[in-house]
C-alpha cells in the first residue's frame, strides 16, 4: 500500500513537471513583430486623423435610423446565429478536452441463465446450469505524466479563441453590409430624383423644340435628337428602382423580416449618410492587434503548435492508478465471501510507437509552418487593405470636392442664362440647356458621394472596427 500511494504521489509530481511539444509563443520572425508595419498608415492627412477608432463607428453618422436598423441586425442575423452556434460548441470542446483523463469510474450490473463449460475449468463432469450475477464498481485516476492532455486543453483553448475572432468578423462584416445596403437605398432614391429632375426638362426641351420645327425654325433631326435623349434619360429610371429594391431586399435578409417591416422611413430615405468629421484610423500597431482575421490566424498557430504536443504524446504510454469492487456468483449467493472480489493498483497502457506515429509528429510541425506563414499573410493583407482603403477614399474625395466645385459653376452659369433669359437676352432652349447642364452635374456629384459613403464603409471594415462592441458591453453572439 505504502509503495502505490508513493508510485501515486510520485506520478502527480512529474505530471507537473513535464510537458509535451514546444511551448507556444509567437516567433520572433512572425511579419507581426515587423516594425515598418507598427507605424503610422500611409495617407494620413487632410482626409483622416491618427485617432482610435470608435466600437460603434456607424454611430459617426448620427443617424438614429441607421443605428435601429444595426441593432436589429445584431439581435436576429442568421449569420452571427451561426457563428453563436460554433462558439458554444468550441467551449464545449474545451469542457470536454479538461475533462480527459483525471477521475473516473463506472459501475457494472450483469444477470444471465448460464451453462458453464466443465473443460475450463479442467472438470470432466458438465457444470450444473444456474443463474449467475456480476455486480462491479470501478475508479482510476490517469496521470498526464508527459503532458499530452495539457497540450489538447492549450489546443481546444486556442481552437475556442479563433472561434471567437471569427464571431468578431462575422459582426463587423455584419455592421458593414447593413450600412452599406442602407447607404444604397438612400443613394438610389437621390439619384432617382436627380434622373426624373433631368427627365422633365429633356421633356420640355423636346416640346420646346417641336414648337421651333412647327414654327419653321428648326428641324426635324433636332427633334429626334432630343426624343432619343429624352428616352435614354428614361431608360436610366427602373437602374435607380432596381438599386433601391435590392438594398431593402438585402437589408430585409441581414435583419430576418420582411420589407414592410423595416424601420419607418428606410424605404423613403433619399440623403446619403454623411461623417461629419476626419476618419479617425489609429495606426499600424493598433490595427493588428484590433483586426479579429489577425487574432483568429494567430489562435489558430498556437493551435497548431498544441498540436505538435499532443502528436508526440502518442511515444509515451498512459499511465493510470485504478481500484475494483464486485461480487461475481450464483445470484443467490451474492455479497458472500465467497463471491467477492476486489483490487487497486497501477495500470500503464502503452502502444509501441510505430504505424506513423512520428510521421504525424512531422505532420504536425508542417502544419504549424503553414499556420505561421498563413498568420504572416494575414497581417500582410490587413496592412495591404487598410492602404488601399485608404488609398481610395482620398482619391474619392478629391474626385468628389472637383466635381463639387464644377456643380458649383454649373449653378452658376444656369441662374446666369435663367436672368439673362428673363431680360430677354438669351432664349428659352438656351436656358433650358443649361438647367439640364447643371442637372447632369448635380447626378454626377450624387454618384461621386455614393462612393465616398461607400469608400468610407469600407475602410472602416478595413480597420476592424466594431468587433469591441459585444465584449465592451458584455453582449452574447447573435444579441445586441
């Protein structure tokens, strides 16, 4: 007895002591750890500022609509439901691994008619038939000497973080796409009034140039120019339509119901949502650690790295400690001394290391290799995308500011030819002409915001924002 308990304690000591695999820590040479991508983001300037960026970076907008209908979103999206789903089940598996090995026990209860052969038990005479009863309880405790079940815990724990990174993705994409289907509906109800503005004066200029041919002073090839415009202009109308329906249909499926069941005035929204303020857009270190596909991709080479120890693990043997009580008889005899039966004492189960068992320890390292050189990707691209979404919202915006200095001079030069026709010093189809000009412009300028709106949402999905939003105010997967 003295020697089991010492061969027990023994083997909880060096359970503690000895450990499987490599320890994980990020390499040193991970393109994370790179300083030229720690700095401030190219870009920088006039269109953006080197602030944090906000959790709740659609509330930039102020539009109370817009916050409704992302809060909706949050709380029904069958997308984060899945997501939800996936995380319980990872924390269920780390139940599971933290419950391997350690205690456990089992109980046996068995009754049979039963024909004994006399032959086994070197009797010549046949063994009378009887009724024969198997009660057993059982206990062990299996030690982790080398560390094999810790390095599955480490691996489930890791394998639960990069779930949850991609719950943060799956939100932030969320947020994106309702602000940017939102954005559509609003744009394409802009734009549809500027194309029916445009529509009713090609209209008057049509009749207007009618009454010159009729009056003799035109033609008929003018007339026909100006019906040919006059139906390209209408041909636009059902494209605005169209984008309009497909941003509700498509904000309908982000928040599961119905378009008639959308916040009141989504469907009639016709003003573009609109950031009063510089981007704030941090900085390069603050990106990394921020993006969840960062997080995910470097949860998921630790557990890779878990996997290197729980592969090696498969060298060592199990090493256990059990005890057993039972009685085993005639059932009329059960609990008798002559048919009880106990016992304790080590228990060590070992497969000889073969059948490719250090092919899979090699395996494993090469799939820790391709885990690291997927997290360098990953932190590659996140720079790469933040660049260019910076790259093009600054570009947009001076596209968008010289397209707003030519509407300004558009307005002009038409409120000019408007008094000038007034006064009798320019004519009715000089001033129509102009109006129309100025119309043009003005959808142009629509156009040109739509893509800074648009630019801007995907910038922000660029930088991460938004994944902090569910750990800051303690909400679950899936609800608001």
């Amino acid at each position: 007895m003295k020697r089991l308990l010492a061969t027990a304690g023994l083997g909880l000591l060096l359970s503690a002591c000895q450990v499987v695999g490599p320890d994980y820590h990020l390499p040193d040479e991970a393109a994370v750890n790179r300083g030229d991508l720690q700095g401030q983001l190219a870009g920088q300037g006039s269109t953006v500022v080197s602030a944090p960026v906000p959790a709740d970076w659609w509330k930039l907008y102020q539009d109370p609509r817009l916050d409704e209908l992302v809060r909706q979103a949050m709380a029904s999206n069958t997308d984060l439901r899945v997501a939800a789903a996936n995380l319980q089940r990872a924390r269920f598996q780390v139940q599971e691994a933290q419950s391997a090995g350690g205690w456990s026990g089992g109980v046996k209860l068995g009754a049979q008619r039963l024909q004994e052969s006399g032959e086994a038990f070197l009797l010549a005479d046949k063994v009378p038939v009887a009724n024969v009863g198997d009660i057993g309880i059982t206990t062990s405790y299996q030690f982790d000497l080398f560390g094999t079940l810790q390095r599955g815990i480490e691996g489930a724990q890791a394998n639960a973080d990069a779930t949850q990174a991609a719950v943060d993705t799956a939100r932030i994409t969320l947020v994106a796409d309702v602000v940017r289907s939102y954005t559509q509906v609003c744009a394409a109800n802009e734009e549809l009034d500027i194309a029916r503005h445009s529509l009713d004066l090609q209209a008057q200029g049509t009749r207007l140039t009618q009454r010159l041919r009729d009056a003799g002073r035109g033609d008929e090839t003018q007339v026909t120019r100006s019906q040919t415009q006059f139906k390209s202009l209408r041909a636009e109308l059902p494209r605005f339509e169209a984008a309009r329906q497909a941003g509700l249909f498509r904000l309908s499926m982000l928040l599961a119901k119905p378009v008639d069941q959308l916040p009141a005035g989504t469907r009639e929204c016709a003003e573009l949502p609109h950031i009063a303020q510089l981007l704030p857009v941090g900085d390069g270190a603050a990106l990394l650690k921020r993006r969840p596909d960062v997080r995910q991709a470097e949860r998921r080479l630790a557990a890779s790295t878990a996997g290197i120890g729980v592969a090696t693990g498969e060298l060592y043997p199990d090493i256990s400690i059990g005890a057993s009580i039972g009685t085993v008889g005639i059932i009329d005899n059960l609990g008798k001394p002559a048919t009880n039966r106990w016992g304790f004492g080590p228990l060590l189960s070992w497969t000889v290391p073969s059948n490719g068992s250090r092919a899979r320890i090699h395996e494993a390292e090469a799939a820790a290799q391709g885990a690291l050189a997927h997290f360098d990707g990953v932190v590659l691209n996140a720079i790469r995308e933040t660049q260019t979404g910076l790259a093009q919202y600054t570009a947009q915006l001076q596209r968008r500011d010289a397209l707003a200095e030519a509407e300004q001079s558009a307005q002009q030069a038409a409120d000019q030819t408007h008094r000038f026709f007034q006064a009798g010093r320019e004519s009715f189809l000089a001033d129509l002409q102009a109006t129309r000009t100025y119309t043009d412009m003005r959808a142009q300028l629509a156009q040109a915001n739509t893509q800074v709106a648009m630019s801007q949402i995907d910038l922000f999905l660029a930088l991460g924002g938004g994944w902090e939003s569910g750990r800051t105010h303690g909400a679950e997967p899936g609800k608001p």
